[in-house]
C-alpha cells in the first residue's frame, strides 16, 4: 500500500530508497527489530495474564520468532490468503499457549491483549510523528466525517 501510494505521488517505490548496498541488510533488520517489539510486548502482555511465574522474556522471545516466521511461511505457500491468516493465528495461539502454559482462554487473552497494546502504541508513535491523520485518511476513510 505504501508503495502504491508513494508511486502515485511520484516519489518512488520506498525500496528505491534505500542505497543498493543495503537492500539485502534492510529486510533482516526490520526482522530483527519487530521480533524485539514483539517480544517485549508479549512479554509485558504476558506478565500482566498469566504472571511473574510464568511469564519469561525468553518464552516471548521463542514465541515472536517461532510465530513470525511460521506466519512468514503460511503467508508464501497458501494460496489463499485467509487460510494462511487462519493457520497464522492458530500457531501464534498454540505458541502462547505451550510456552506460557496456560489455556486456550488465557492464549486467546494474550493475543488480544497484544493487538490492543499494539494498536494503542501505533497510533501514539504515529501521532507523534504527523503521521496519523494520512494513516487515518488512506486506510479508514470512512470513519471520517465529510461535509
């Protein structure tokens, strides 16, 4: 989408932004940086479900990463788009649930829980750079009010 819309505006597709040398560096530490976010953000979510106890930085680690590239995988090889996201979130929730040892419930409150503090934290980042009322504009057009 943002491609899309930087071609549109004439600037470019966002890869022609990057230098050649470290196109292939970009990706990995994309990678690297959402698996830190989601780690810490399972871990602080985690903390907050199923406690102190069971709640491991290290366990959110495994669980970002197992996730991340499991989704990654389904997302490539499923031609449909909704299968992969159906068997993404079943894997994403059979991981919270196996290496945070609780129940489909308290699986099902992580992943919650994690979309909300995700989304909570998205949209103050992107207020704070200026960037929220085009987010709002290009993706939820509807919910604004036109007169």
């Amino acid at each position: 989408m943002l491609s899309m819309y930087m071609i549109q505006a004439g600037i470019g597709a966002w890869q022609d932004l990057i230098p050649e040398e470290l196109r292939l560096l970009f990706p990995v530490v994309l990678f690297l940086a959402n698996l830190l976010v989601l780690a810490v953000l399972l871990y602080l979510v985690g903390l907050v479900v199923v406690g102190r106890k069971r709640s491991l930085l290290t366990d959110a680690f495994i669980i970002s990463f197992l996730g991340s590239v499991l989704s990654t995988v389904f997302f490539m090889f499923l031609p449909y788009h909704l299968v992969a996201l159906l068997f993404s979130t079943l894997a994403w929730l059979l991981l919270i649930k196996r290496l945070f040892k609780i129940g489909w419930f308290g699986a099902v409150a992580v992943g919650v829980l994690s979309i909300i503090v995700f989304l909570a934290v998205v949209i103050v980042i992107s207020f704070e750079f200026g960037i929220l009322y085009t987010i709002i504009d290009r993706f939820f057009s509807f919910l604004l009010l036109n007169t």
